[in-house]
C-alpha cells in the first residue's frame, strides 16, 4: 500500500471565502463532531432542508475551517462523497471512497500546510484491471479488488462484511503509519461526508450502515468517527435511519431554514449593492441560499425589482417592504402591534402598525377589547388577496409566519397579560417572542 501526499490546489467546487450565516448550525457541528457523547458510538448527523437551503456549502464551510486548523487540538481526515454514487458497485464504492481522503496531518517538517492524503494500493483502474478471476475470493493476496466482484452491484452478506473489514484494514494501517510520533501527527477525528445520502443507491447505503459503520466501530486503534449526512428529509421522514445498524441515541439531526434578515442584509452589503434593496432580496428569494446567490450575480437585478410597478395588480403599487408589512398585518383578522413585533421584530413591528393605521383605504382600527391598545383590521378583500399572493410567492415566509403566530397564541394561553408578555418578552432583546424563551420560563411541558 502506498500513502502520498498532494499539496492542495484550486478546486471549483470549494467554497466561497465569504460565507454568510449558518454560525449556529458551524458551531452545533463542531460540537457533536469532537465532543465525546454518553453512548460513546459515533454520532450520525443528518443535515436537511429544501432544495438550495445550503446543505452541500455548509458541510464544505465546516469541513475546510478544519483542514485549516494547523495546530494539535485538531488533528483531523475527512472522506467526503458528493451526490448519488451512480452505477457504482460496493467493492468501487469502498475503493474509491478511500481516495477522497483529506487531512490536516502533516507529513511535513514545521507542519505549514494543509495535505490531502490519497489512500489506496493503487490506482482503482489499475487494481480492477489486473485482479485474477478467483471464484471465492473478493480480494487478491495483494489486497486488490477481484475486477469480476468489482463489477457485481449485489454481493451476499459474508462479502459485503470483507469489503467493510479491508477498508477498515486500510485506513487503520494509514493511521498506525502516521501517529506517534507527535499529537499532531495522530487524527483525532475521521469525518465522512455523504452529501445526498438520500439519493444514494440502496445497496451502497445498506452497506455503509450496515457494514461499513459497524466494522469501524469495532477497531480499537482507530480514531473517533463522526458521520456527515445532507438531504431533505429528516430521519423519521425519510426513512434513512432504516440502513443504519446503530445505537438510537447516536442520531442527531438539524434543520437548515432560510437565512434571517440580517444575514441576508449581510450578503446584500457584502456584494456591493444597497441595503435599501434588502425588502427586494428577501421577496425575491425568501433568504434560500442558492436563490440570493442568483440574484446578487446580476447587480442590476434587484434594481430593476425594485422599480417594477404592476400597475394591474391592486398590490403592486406598493414597495417589497410595504407588500412584507401587508403580509404581517394579514396573518391575523385582527391584528395588535404585540403580534406585528413578533412577526416582524420590536422595531419594524412599530413602524408597520403606524403604516398600517394610516392607511385607511386598506384597513380599520379598532379599540382592544383587554383595553390593550388598538387592532388593525385589514379589509376582507385586501386580506385575502395579501394571503393568496403571499402563499403563491413566498411560502417560506409565509410558513414563519404561521408558526410565529403559533408561538403568540401559546405563550398568550400561559400569560394572558399583554402588559406582562411584553416585560417576558424584554428577556429577549433580538427576537420578542422565540420557543426557546418560552420553554425557558415555563419549560417544554407549559
């Protein structure tokens, strides 16, 4: 077997320098990845979403700032897979696994750079190629893979177990070979990626859960493992728990949703264009990744949004942020400044409901009937029309909104007080009303 090193180069698919939000969803993966767990197994950790949610760039954000971490806290290998392994056998599946190998040890005097370490005992189309044509056995005494087995999509139970052991040979035998001689130089940490785990062969994800997990779970010697998983469903959703021969406990799981408003304006700011334009951006792209990452390429995009008008549209006379403050105003027959603060935020919730009252050809103000202040009533018409249009175009919004509304109602039943919601609501300066404050003060139960 043979280990090289190659100094890494450019590579199209690396992330972005800049990369905007996703800090609570980096530091989450930093903690399950090297904190030791109580059911002491490996972790298995499923990041899911909808399609352009960022799933793939944040895996690469949190596998790079890794790599670059040339000190001995992090001694770190990453095998990383992208997309569904078409046609692939599991014997090619396990070879080629095997050269995505990437690691911050350093083989070199002063340890400077960032390597990636090629595992293999030769190049696959090599190892194919020259392997004998021996009934029983699936590897050579050289350890290649039998090119007729290599070929075969389905192998029967014992096989799929001597595949798993050989990778797990092969990559303990790459470890023994580079620790020892210094913290740095022993990993404390192998990473798999399985970006698109879902769409994934069966028989290549029944080998991996079934197989491949728990041979490395086995070996003594060998690092702590942490496995990566993207896709779009979550695991009692998409049925993927299913392949996994693993404790209950080691499942972890974390919904990415639509980047927030700052870290939209972030973005929007950082690619030269006006923050005026951020109402724009949001409408036009509901804060999904991919979608603000087409609409910032264009910078005369969001301008000409901006200055579109639909004149045939009883809407379409109104900007981006007035048609998001329609949209607040609309979740609710009778809405109250408290709920366009939690929808909106402490600030802009104000200023809308100012807005709103202004405006009395769209609405009617009436007195609260707790004394509380006042409700702005939008006209059925209007109402409906808002709704329809906000359900068409921005559905993401418009679920958080939903769920926002939800919150209000739940934490209105256990504090019936306006006066007091809103001293409960101080205790969270950045968002008035959010599950975790709730669930502080009355906990998950109520």
């Amino acid at each position: 077997m043979s280990i090289h090193a190659i100094m890494p180069n450019t590579n199209k698919n690396s992330p972005k320098s800049a990369f905007f939000g996703r800090s609570q969803v980096l530091d989450w993966l930093q903690r399950v990845v090297f904190t030791q767990n109580k059911i002491n197994c490996s972790p298995l950790i499923l990041l899911h979403g909808i399609e352009g949610i960022g799933k793939t760039a944040t895996c690469e954000c949190f596998l790079v700032r890794n790599h670059n971490k040339i000190n001995e806290a992090s001694p770190f290998v990453s095998m990383q897979w992208k997309g569904p392994p078409q046609n692939h056998s599991v014997i090619r599946f396990s070879e080629m696994l095997l050269q995505t190998a990437k690691s911050n040890v350093s083989a070199i005097s002063g340890r400077k750079s960032v390597l990636y370490l090629g595992i293999s005992s030769e190049s696959l189309a090599g190892a194919l190629k020259e392997a004998e044509d021996t009934p029983r056995e699936i590897y050579d005494s050289d350890g290649t893979a039998r090119s007729d087995l290599a070929q075969q999509n389905f192998l029967n139970q014992q096989q799929e177990q001597d595949v798993a052991k050989r990778f797990g040979d092969r990559l303990l035998a790459w470890v023994g070979a580079n620790s020892g001689l210094s913290p740095m130089e022993t990993p404390k940490r192998i990473v798999f990626v399985f970006d698109g785990f879902d769409t994934f062969q069966a028989p290549i994800k029944r080998w991996i859960g079934g197989y491949l997990y728990p041979e490395l779970e086995r070996l003594d010697h060998l690092p702590e493992c942490a496995y990566i998983l993207t896709g779009r469903n979550s695991w009692e959703g998409g049925g993927q728990a299913d392949y996994w021969k693993a404790h209950p406990g080691a499942l972890r799981q974390y919904l990415l949703t639509p980047l927030v408003r700052h870290e939209c304006e972030e973005w929007l700011v950082a690619s030269g264009q006006r923050s005026e334009l951020l109402d724009v951006l949001i409408e036009e792209t509901e804060g999904v990744p991919r979608r603000i990452e087409a609409a910032l390429r264009d910078s005369q995009y969001l301008e000409a949004k901006s200055k579109l008008k639909d004149k045939d549209t009883a809407l379409g006379k109104f900007s981006a942020k007035e048609r998001r403050w329609l949209h607040a105003g609309a979740m609710s027959k009778n809405i109250s400044l408290e709920a366009l603060q939690v929808l909106l935020g402490r600030l802009e919730g104000g200023i809308a409901f100012d807005w709103l009252e202004g405006h009395a050809d769209l609405c009617t103000t009436i007195p609260a009937s707790d004394g509380s202040g006042s409700l702005v009533t939008l006209r059925a018409t209007v109402r409906d029309l808002v709704l329809s249009q906000a359900q068409a175009k921005i559905p993401l919004y418009h679920q958080d909104f939903l769920e926002k509304m939800e919150l209000l109602s739940d934490f209105s039943k256990r504090v019936p007080s306006s006066r007091h919601r809103g001293y409960l609501g101080k205790l969270s300066p950045v968002q008035p009303l959010s599950e975790a404050l709730i669930n502080d003060v009355f906990g998950d139960d109520g």
